[in-house]
C-alpha cells in the first residue's frame, strides 16, 4: 500500500493532465457533439495504460472495452462513460467548460467528475497496482466505456445481452462513489430507474393575437391543465396503477439509510432551501429515495424573450423525469401514462421519449465486495464508511449485474457532496481525485483473493 500511495502522489500530476485532455474533448451526447471524437480519445487512453482495447460499435456510440491480464483468475470490471451533460447555461461558468481550469486545489470543467475524473482516476489506479506487483495485476481487469449514460444508456442492455462471454466477471466497480460531507467513503448499492419524456402539444398552425384570447385555443393554458393532471399537491402521482408494482424498503434499507449522515442543515444553505418536499426533515429526506418521482425538467411554449408579445401560443411541450424504485418498469410507466392522457381527454397530447429508459437496481450489502470496500475505504479516509442502499439518481447497473449473473456492484471514487455535476463549475478536488485512485487501487489489489 505504501508504494501505491507514493506513486499515485508522485504522478498525481500527470493524471490531472490526462484528465485535462480528455475534458477538453467535447462529448455532450444530448447533441451527439464530439461523441466520436471522444470514443477515439479513450481508446488510445485505454491503450496507453497498457489494456488490449476492442471497439464496440452499436446503434448509438461506441462502446470501448480494454483488458489486463492478472494473476488470479478473477475478473474486476470496472464501468464508466465518456459521455456529459450540456454545459449550459454557460454564463454561470467562471471558465469554458471545455477549458479545463486548475484553481483553488480543484480542476474545472465539464466531465470533470463525473465520469472522466473517475475513469482516469481507475487508470491511475492499475498503473499503482501494477507498480506495486512488478508490472503485474492480482486480478484480471476489464473496463467498459460507453457514451450514452447521460441520455438512458439506451443500447447497454442488448450490448451486455450480445457480449456476455466477453464481459464476464466476479464483481464491478460502478461509476461513482467517493466521501460525505463528514469526510467518511460513501458506498453506493443501487440506483433508482428512469423514464424520460417530452409530452408535447398543438393547439393551432400559427399563434394567434392575444385579442383573441376569448376564441383561440391557447396551447400552454392546455399543457399547464395536462400536467397539473399527474401529481397532486401532496405529491401523489395520479397515473392509474403507478405505484402497484413499487417495491417498499426492507427493514435493512431503512436502518442503512438512519445510519447516513445528516445533510439537511447543508443542503438548506447551499441549495437555499426553506422547506423540504412535504415538509419531510432528519431521516425522512433519506427515507423518501424510495418514493418514486414525476419531475419537470423545462416548460418550452410562447414569447420569453425581452418585453412582452401578446400571443396565444399554438406550441407548448415539457419534459418530464420519472425516477423509479425497485419492482418497476419504464415501458410499464409510459404505457400508463399514455392511458392516463387518454382517459383524461388529452388523446391529442404527443409522448417522444428519450431511449429506453432504465431499470431500478438494488445490490445485497452481504457481499465480500462490499465488505472489502468499506474496509479499504477506512483504511484511506481514516473513518468508518456508509452503506447507501440505493441514490437518487439512475444508472444501467441493471443490465449489467442481471446479465452477468447477479454480480455483484460497489462505488469507489472521486467524488463529494459538492461537484456541481450537471451544473455549471463542475469541478474535482486534486486531493479527492488521489483518494479515489487510492481506494480504487486497494480494491483491486485485494480482488484477486478475496
């Protein structure tokens, strides 16, 4: 372990500069903005880290995987993606976002954290390994790439499906993972699923003058109506037999998530907020992960620009996220919602969707998996670690651990309770990066004979 410190601290730099390279290439799935570009950049980042790199192609972006050879017979994979967020709005940044910028001990940029920081930071990690064993691995590694995980990860589950043999394996280190606002490692267990839709209504062929507001049908008072139609004001969601195949937490669930630190009196002063959904306070907020969600990302109709235009909008839409526990399906979810919209009059009401969706995931914290990260997660941080039984956001674990045979899926990595991911100055912290690659390093260092 002493030797794996030394190196990562003496290269840290050289990472940070590899990190660099790789924010700086665009990569904004979204748009499909320099995706390609970037799955070239990772394959010669794979290859330069010594891996045997084989290309993917897929309907959407390509997936890269790269492999290493270890003593044992054991397989580690390790999961990230090239692929980030839109950058806007990018006047709120203090540098380009494709700029990468060192400043105050962090690197700004875009992908910053999540994911390229964590990916580079796993490359750091196997090189470590590798000098601390004399170029060797203890265990096989394999990394996967994709670049589709900000848009739905809509081609990894038939991926997984097609290419089982290649991706066989005891166990993966997932995207993400890092330390809590106490300091201490935060593991990760599961996520929750999504569906994604941009519902979207026409009223008329060209707006119309706001004079007649009395005879044309304005297409945003009917969007307003539709929406106001799925959730109530205690934050029930209205579609018919939403909530019928969500799953409850188990007792474990619940006594892992009281364990979790308490970050409401953080959250109110960085997010500003007065009052929490529902009035929900102390271990409700973690409590309510496993309540299923209908939120509106943007409302798109009429005049916003500067001063006033007196129109009746003939165009509205919205996107919506519908964030999933386990036991449901986003293709169950959409069909419900269409029959929603039916019933409720809104036949003429269009639903695009954003992929397939994904598929909530929950992993057993039983596993020695588990265990040994949070074991080598105290051994860096200096304190206990957290188990999260499953986070908010979403992720494809699912098409991964079913797949391959119910693996199982810890978090280890880069990042803190305030990257700013998806919002502008996303940033890591050198110091969290060479945790993370430590953490990252100990794990594979003790996968092959655990």
């Amino acid at each position: 372990m002493t030797t794996i410190d030394e190196f990562l601290a003496a290269n840290l730099d050289h990472y940070i500069a590899e990190l660099s390279e790789l924010c700086a290439q665009k990569s904004i799935s979204a748009r499909n903005e320099g995706t390609a570009e970037c799955a070239e950049l990772v394959g010669r980042l794979l290859a330069r880290h010594g891996l045997s790199v084989e290309r993917f192609e897929t309907p959407g972006n390509p997936v890269l995987v790269g492999r290493a050879s270890g003593k044992s017979a054991r397989r580690l994979l390790c999961y990230n993606h090239y692929d980030v967020q839109p950058a806007e709005p990018l006047e709120l940044w203090t540098t380009p976002p494709f700029e990468p910028t060192v400043r105050d001990g962090a690197l700004y940029a875009r992908g910053a954290q999540d994911d390229k920081g964590e990916f580079v930071a796993r490359l750091a990690a196997l090189d470590a390994v590798r000098a601390a064993h004399g170029g060797e691995l203890p265990c096989h590694l394999l990394f996967v790439v994709e670049g589709e995980e900000e848009i739905g990860s809509p081609t990894m589950t038939q991926f997984v499906l097609d290419h089982r043999e290649v991706l066989a394996c005891d166990g993966s280190i997932w995207e993400g993972g890092g330390i809590g606002p106490d300091g201490a490692a935060e593991l990760v267990l599961g996520a929750r699923g999504i569906l994604v839709v941009e519902l979207s209504v026409q009223t008329m062929t060209r707006d119309a003058h706001s004079g007649g507001g009395h005879q044309f049908p304005s297409a945003a008072w009917r969007l307003v109506r539709v929406l106001s139609s799925l959730k109530d004001e205690n934050e029930r969601i209205r579609i018919q037999g939403f909530y019928d195949h969500a799953l409850p937490p188990s007792a474990l669930d619940l006594a892992l998530l009281d364990t979790l630190p308490d970050t409401e009196a953080m959250m109110r002063e960085v997010y500003g907020v007065k009052q929490f959904v529902l009035g929900r306070t102390g271990a409700a907020l973690e409590r309510a992960v496993f309540e299923p969600t209908c939120n509106i990302q943007g409302i798109t109709t009429g005049y916003q620009g500067a001063g006033d235009k007196t129109i009746v909008p003939a165009q509205a839409s919205a996107k919506l996220d519908f964030r999933l526990v386990p036991g449901m399906e986003p293709d169950d979810i959409l069909a419900k919602l269409r029959a929603h919209l039916d019933a409720a009059g809104f036949e003429d009401v269009d639903i695009h969707t954003f992929g397939g969706g994904m598929m909530p995931f929950k992993s057993s914290p039983d596993s020695p998996l588990v265990k040994l990260t949070i074991e080598t997660g105290r051994e860096v941080y200096g304190k206990p670690g957290v188990i999260a039984p499953m986070s908010g956001g979403s992720t494809p674990i699912y098409a991964f651990s079913g797949p391959l045979g119910g693996i199982p899926v810890v978090t280890a990595g880069v990042a803190y309770w305030d990257n700013r991911i998806h919002a502008p100055n996303e940033h890591v912290r050198l110091a969290d990066f060479l945790n993370g690659a430590r953490h990252v390093a100990r794990i594979m260092d003790g996968f092959g004979t655990l």
